[in-house]
C-alpha cells in the first residue's frame, strides 16, 4: 500500500477535512489536511462565528495557504490577510479564528502533528 490519490475536481473531497484522523475522508496519522473551494461570498463565509471559533492547538502547528481569493485570520488580537499564493504558519499555543475569505476562494489547511484532542476553544 503506496498511499492515496485523491482527486480535488471530486466535489466529496472539498470543503473537508480530508486527510487525517476521525472523520476525514481519507485517514492519515501524519497530518490534517483540509481542501477549499468556495465559489462565492456565501459558501466561503458560511460558519463563521458559529463552527469557526477562537481557538489555540496545544501541540500541533497549523497552515493556511490561499490558492486564489484571500482569507483573513483573527491571531490573538490581531487580523491578517492571507493573499493568493502566500502561506501562514500559526504555532502552537496561539490564538486564532476564521475572520472571512473573498470569493472565489481555493486553498488548503493544513496541520502537523495530526493531533485529535489537541484543539482548545478560548
């Protein structure tokens, strides 16, 4: 067993956790990887303030990387703005939120160690 191809066209693997442990759809002990492709203003921007909350990850280190469109992130007290084709890392321990993204919006999360219970809201 070499691994996994999965295919990013596949609308069942976007907008998901889709590599990583519990519910992601494919499972991976070695990172958490999650597909982003919102067309528009409302699907990129759904859940903000509801299942995007302040929150810090005690052990793991997480990535947000803007494809196309841009997303901003609340860091402890601070918003910043993520443009298409750059990278931001978010250490352990510091605090963070979903702030928006402009549509259309492509990109990835990603977080490593894959941690399952290291999430902590605030």
């Amino acid at each position: 067993d070499w691994g996994y191809r999965i295919p990013l066209d596949d609308a069942r693997n976007q907008n998901c956790w889709l590599l990583g442990l519990g519910s992601a759809r494919f499972q991976s002990s070695h990172l958490i990887l999650a597909y982003l492709d919102f067309p528009t203003a409302e699907a990129a921007n759904a859940g903000i303030g509801t299942r995007h909350r302040l929150h810090l990850h005690e052990r793991s280190w997480e990535y947000y990387a803007t494809l196309k469109g841009s997303k901003t992130l609340r860091i402890e007290d601070e918003l910043v703005d993520i443009k298409a084709g750059e990278i931001l890392e978010v250490p352990p321990r510091v605090k963070h939120t979903l702030h928006g993204r402009q549509a259309p919006y492509l990109g990835f999360t990603f977080r490593v160690p894959a941690e399952s219970d290291d999430k902590i809201e605030r």
